[in-house]
C-alpha cells in the first residue's frame, strides 16, 4: 500500500472522529457531486466518453489503485483510452455505483468564513464487462474515495482511491420495488420506456431527484439528464406573468390588446376583452392551435371568459404581450424572475450554445425508434421547455411554499377559475383537484411526440412528484408511481382520472 493512501485512512479516520456528518442527501452539495459522478462514470467511464475525463479532473489528479498502482491525469487518460476503450465495437465496460453505499464529506475552510471547499465521496461501486456476441459478466467490486475541489468555481476531482478488490458481486439493499433501482430499470424495459426522470417532494423539499434508463444505447442516463418537458412550459409562463402581477407591474384583469392584439383577430371585437386572467384559466376561446382550423388562422370559437377549453394559442398570445411591454424574450424575463434567482442553471426555453446535447434524452416512439431533435431558437410560452428534474423540482417547491407570489396572487392561482374535465377545475396555469381532508393537489401535464410528462404538487401536505420520460408510452407507468409515492392522496388523483 502507498504512502498516500496510508495517508487516506489516517485522514478518514480523523475526520470521522471528530463527528463531521456526511451532508444530507437532499442537500445542494450531495447533488452536485452526484451530478459530477453521473457525468464522470454514467457518461464518461461507460461509453468512453474522454471529454468527460478532461473536464472533470484537476490537472493535478492522482489516481491510486490498490493492484495497478498510481497514476496523473495524462497516464490516466493515456492507459483509458488505450485499454478499456481500446476496441469499443467488440468490448465495453460499465460501473455501477451502489447508490445506499455514497457518502458525501464537506470540506470547509475556517479562515475564509467558513466556505466550502471541497468535498469527500466516499463509496463502492462495481464493475461489469461485455463482448461482442456475449452476455455482460460481473469483473470485480471496490471501493472508492474521491477527493473534489473547487478550482476557479469549478468541481475538479483531485485525488481518487480505489481499494479493497474483490471479485465477489456485491447486491444492494433489499427494497420495496419502487425503491429498488434495478427494479425500476427492469420495469422501464417492459414498458418501452428508455429514460424515467423521478422527482419526490416531502416535508415542503426536494428530497429526491433520481434518472433512470438510458438517453441514447448504451448510454445511461446522468442524474442531471436534460428533458424535452412539453406542456410543463404553461406553468413556467404563468408564474412568470404571475410574478410580474406581485410586483405591480402586470395587471392580471386587464385587457391585453393594450399590447399585442394578433392579426387574424384584430378585426373581431371580442380580441379586446382577453385578459390574462382568462389565459391562464383556459378561457380565451381559442382553440389549442390555429394550424387545426382549416385556413390555418386564430380565431374565436365561444366568447372569452365563458368556457373551458385548452389552449396552447392563448399562452403564445401572452408572451407577445408581455414581450412587447417589458422589451424583453419570455427567455430573458424568466432568467431575471425565475431561473436565476432558484438557480434553474440548467433551465431555458431555446437551444443554445450551452445547451449539452450529450445529456438530452431523445423522443421514442412506441416501438422504441428515435424522433428527430429539433432545436428551437425562440422561445414557446406553451411548449418545448429545455430542464432536468432537479430544476423543475425547485421550481415546484417555491410554487408550493408560497416564495415567489404574493399571498394574495397565490391565493388567486390556486382558486378555481372554472371547471375543466372529471370534476377538476383550471386556476391560473394549473390544473385543481380536491382531495380529502381539505387538501387539493395543483397539477400539470405535457405530451409531445416522444414526451409524456406530469406533475403534482400538494401544498398542504407540502408532498410533490415529478415524472418526466421521454416516450409515446411515457403516460402509462404514470399510475403506479402516482399511487406508490403519494399514497392515499395519489389513489384518489388516479381515481379522479379513471372515473
């Protein structure tokens, strides 16, 4: 054994004496260096990824092996790509993290105010290897510890040790089938479902963020895998809008003529009485789309204001409003109220040059054959949001704890404006059901080609999931993820849908 990793022990066993708990694992820190290992291993070590090797490691890394010694950065990449990614078309290594196994260590620094600066992931993971014409077969389990530092603002892996080789499989803890993550993986392939995004919300947090399956063959899906989320866009566009009213800068009963009046309707009287109100709640009269009206033109087909029908036309109505009086995209006026202030960093309404096509989970049909990704440049109030599940998570969270309305608009959000379909009702860019005890669940959903995804936030309960896939077929594991983690109150949502 090396000097150096005596001197992990002794490091390890002195940090855990002093009673330094590992953080939480709902914690910003315990999902950043998540996120890190998914790109590093999920992406990078399983599908010879080397850019991902690159990124991630300090040039500074050492790498202590218990049986092949220690290695730099350049050795490191250099043994990579000339061994295990020697001949990817005829061999291929895979590991696997035991997720119960992960342990995360802040590194704080008391003469700079306590700052964290870095991190210690301790683990095992285990490894697996596939040849052409041969089924995978298990090679050996180990266990790990990085060291993370920030460097410049940017996690860098510095130091990692792999130790205690044996070629024994190890198994994970036994769990229910919904908390058993091979489970689920088995699950998804019976339902031609190629990538699960699972968001939970407990006790008013995040608590969980887990990604499953894989984005494209042979590559898994990273915990900060990038989702198409169709439909989720209208409430992301309503709580924009819906924050320019807390702050008294949109009236929510006024007439939006004043600042957009579309030109297939400008002639109609009845453009002048549309209202944001109306949008939100679904009462425009427009239909979902003008491209479905034989002429291909917006029109009216009941008055605003006196029926239900959705409308993706009526939120499309509102970014151009909303553009046209504050100057700004629908794109900039998020980042300013949204995105930047919950650091949705991974969050937007276009494609662009940061967008990370390497973690975005292709559309598949119902016979698993990919769709064309098509990259929109300008933003749709209505459809296409680009998120993960962490973002939209926290996004979920603060609509929920009331942080980013004032009470009175969140009261008016969450007040039913008119009914809508099996005794549910629209508020203002959600849709309502009532449940027992006095609770009542806000809920969105979003199907596109290759995307079916919902949501359901609880705000009594403080209780919330995200599902996100990206599949025609996505909508039919709804139902028992819906039961499994809201229990009684999911049983009455799926009754509500199955009347």
């Amino acid at each position: 054994m090396t000097r150096s990793i005596y001197f992990l022990f002794f490091f390890l066993g002195a940090f855990l004496q002093k009673g330094q708990a590992q953080v939480e694992k709902n914690s910003e820190l315990y999902k950043t260096i998540m996120s890190k290992d998914s790109l590093l291993f999920n992406v990078g070590f399983n599908t010879c990824d080397i850019s991902q090797f690159e990124n991630l490691m300090s040039e500074k890394l050492e790498f202590f092996h218990d049986i092949d010694g220690m290695s730099d950065k350049k050795k490191f990449l250099k043994d990579f790509k000339g061994g295990l990614c020697r001949d990817t078309k005829n061999y291929q290594a895979r590991r696997e993290l035991l997720p119960e196994s992960t342990e995360v260590y802040a590194l704080y620094d008391k003469t700079n105010g306590g700052k964290v600066y870095g991190a210690l992931q301790v683990g095992t993971h285990q490894f697996f290897e596939k040849q052409t014409g041969q089924p995978e077969k298990f090679g050996s389990s180990a266990r790990f510890s990085h060291l993370w530092l920030l460097e410049n603002g940017e996690w860098k892996l510095v130091k990692s040790y792999s130790y205690e080789h044996v070629t024994k499989q190890l198994e994970s803890v036994t769990a229910p089938t919904f908390d058993n993550d091979m489970a689920i993986e088995k699950w998804l392939k019976e339902n031609k479902v190629p990538t699960l995004g699972l968001g939970i919300i407990e006790n008013g947090k995040l608590q969980q963020v887990k990604v499953f399956g894989e984005i494209k063959p042979g590559v898994s899906a990273p915990y900060n895998t990038i989702f198409n989320v169709a439909s989720l866009t209208k409430p992301m566009t309503a709580i924009v809008a819906l924050k320019l009213v807390s702050l008294g800068k949109w009236d929510l009963d006024k007439p939006v003529y004043n600042y957009w009046t579309d030109p297939d309707i400008a002639k109609d009287p009845r453009s002048k009485k549309i209202t944001t109100r109306q949008i939100l709640s679904h009462q425009t009269g427009f239909p979902n789309w003008r491209w479905m009206n034989a002429d291909k033109k917006l029109n009216f087909q009941f008055d605003p204001g006196t029926a239900y029908q959705y409308s993706g036309e009526g939120l499309e109505y509102l970014r151009k409003a909303l553009e046209n009086k504050f100057h700004k995209s629908l794109q900039q006026l998020a980042s300013e109220l949204i995105f930047q202030p919950l650091k949705m960093n991974e969050t937007s309404y276009v494609w662009n040059k940061n967008s990370d096509i390497s973690r975005y989970a292709i559309g598949y049909d119902k016979d698993l054959k990919p769709y064309e990704v098509e990259k929109n440049t300008t933003p749709n109030a209505a459809d296409n949001l680009l998120t993960t599940i962490e973002d939209y998570g926290k996004f979920l969270v603060a609509v929920m704890n009331g942080e980013l309305l004032q009470e009175s608009v969140f009261k008016e959000m969450t007040r039913p404006q008119i009914a809508s379909e099996r005794g549910k009702h629209f508020g203002l860019g959600f849709e309502i059901y009532t449940l027992e005890n006095e609770e009542y669940g806000l809920s969105h959903g979003g199907a596109d080609v290759g995307v079916r995804t919902i949501t359901f936030i609880l705000p009594k309960t403080k209780q919330g999931l995200l599902i996100f896939t990206n599949s025609d077929v996505g909508g039919n594991v709804y139902e028992a993820l819906v039961k499994h983690y809201l229990g009684k109150n999911g049983e009455k949502i799926i009754d509500i849908e199955t009347k």
